[in-house]
C-alpha cells in the first residue's frame, strides 16, 4: 500500500460525458501527478501540482482539467470524453517538487463506451 | 528531446533463471533513473533508484540497477527470478523542466515466469 488512495476504482460512462477523478496523495506529500496509461500510448504525464500550483504540464488535453486543493488533494476532470480517453488514469504523490520518489495510486480504469 | 527506450517488450525467463531488463535514456543532463515494477491491477511500486554516487544500485526483492553513463543504459537485474516476479517493468527519468522535474517512463517490459 503506497498511501496514495484513487476513486473511485473503476467509472463507466458514455462518450460526451465528464467525469472526476480524486487522489489523495501520502500524508506530508506536497506533489501530485497525473498519469494516463493506455494499451497504444504507454504511461503519459499529464500534469503535476506542488502545493496548490501548477507547477508541470505533459500530453495534457485541453478537454482534461485539474487542481489542487488546500488540503492537497487533487481532482482530474475530463470532459467531452471520446472513446479513445479510456484508460487507466494513475494519481502519483512526492514530497517535494525535485526528482523525489514517486509513489502511486492504484488508479481508476475509465471505459467511455 | 528526453527519452527512454526498453527495448524488449516481453521477456519470458524460467523460475530460477537470472534475469537483465534493458532501459537506454536519452538525456543530456545528470539523469535522475528508476526502476518501477506493476503487478496486474495495481499501481506502479518503485523498485529502485539512482540519484548519484555508486552506480551499482540495491532495490527492493533481491533487484539490481547499474548505470553506465557511456552506454547512457540503466539495465535491471536479479540472479534468481521467483515465479512472483511477473509482471510489467517501466524504467524512467526525471528529466529537469521550468524549475520542477517530470518523469518520462520506457513502454515497458512484460516479464512471464515459467514454472
């Protein structure tokens, strides 16, 4: 169990849809990413937040939104979903911001049918 | 541009056998490398990691890194592979950007055990 908790486990919904994803990072964990994994892409950042910050953007889609709150959980919102958004989308915490160790949720398979 | 290639995509060892995972990098900097292990359903477990110094690195259930920077590889190994040890291995490197550091993760490797 890395500390990192993800729900809801699994989501099922239609294409056009939107969705939220929540993540709970390590307790004393500043950072969280985003990470999408598809069977074609492979392990795609998304996004990272330090804090409440944006702090890094990767192949992140403009229909794909996400924040950070005060108590640093975060949320990822996908809207407009297509078939191809369907994924294993994983939550990863650190402690800092600098090459630290990052430790993952256990995800949240999203099927857009 | 920042990559990481695991060139085999699947690797099928007997139980007991040793085993070495390739990882190259592309990077022109110190990289910061890891290796991940993801069992199926499960998130990503880190396996090990080098920042600096020895390049020989220990991770966790009996696994081993080296880095060899004039070969830019970071290749996995273990002496003895346990048939619990399938699984998908990603290596990765935390490549510096806009103050902060992400990490870009190889395609992955799936390792079947044979009993």
């Amino acid at each position: 169990d890395s500390g990192v908790t993800q729900t809801p486990k699994h989501l099922i919904t239609a294409t056009g849809q939107r969705v939220t994803l929540r993540c709970s990072p390590r307790s004393g964990d500043l950072s969280v990413y985003w990470y999408q994994q598809s069977l074609d892409q492979g392990l795609q950042f998304l996004i990272q937040y330090y804090n409440g910050e944006e702090r890094a953007k990767g192949n992140i889609l403009e229909r794909f939104s996400a924040q950070q709150f005060p108590d640093l959980h975060s949320e990822l919102n996908l809207s407009s979903l297509e078939l191809g958004d369907s994924a294993l989308y994983f939550c990863a915490s650190s402690r800092g911001d600098g090459a630290d160790t990052q430790y993952f949720g256990p995800g949240t398979r999203l099927t857009v049918l | 541009a920042q990559s990481v290639t695991q060139p085999d995509i699947h690797i099928t060892v007997s139980e007991g056998a040793s085993l070495e995972l390739r990882c190259n990098y592309s990077y022109g900097a110190t990289p910061y490398l890891f290796w991940y292990v993801q069992s199926p359903g499960q998130g990503l477990q880190l396996l090990l990691k080098y920042f600096s110094g020895d390049t020989l690195v220990q991770g966790i259930k009996g696994f081993e890194a080296e880095f060899k920077r004039s070969q830019s590889s970071f290749n996995l190994r273990k002496p003895s592979v346990h048939w619990s040890d399938a699984a998908e291995y990603f290596c990765a490197v935390a490549v510096a950007t806009s103050g902060t550091y992400k990490y870009i993760f190889g395609t992955g490797t799936r390792l079947k055990v044979l009993a």
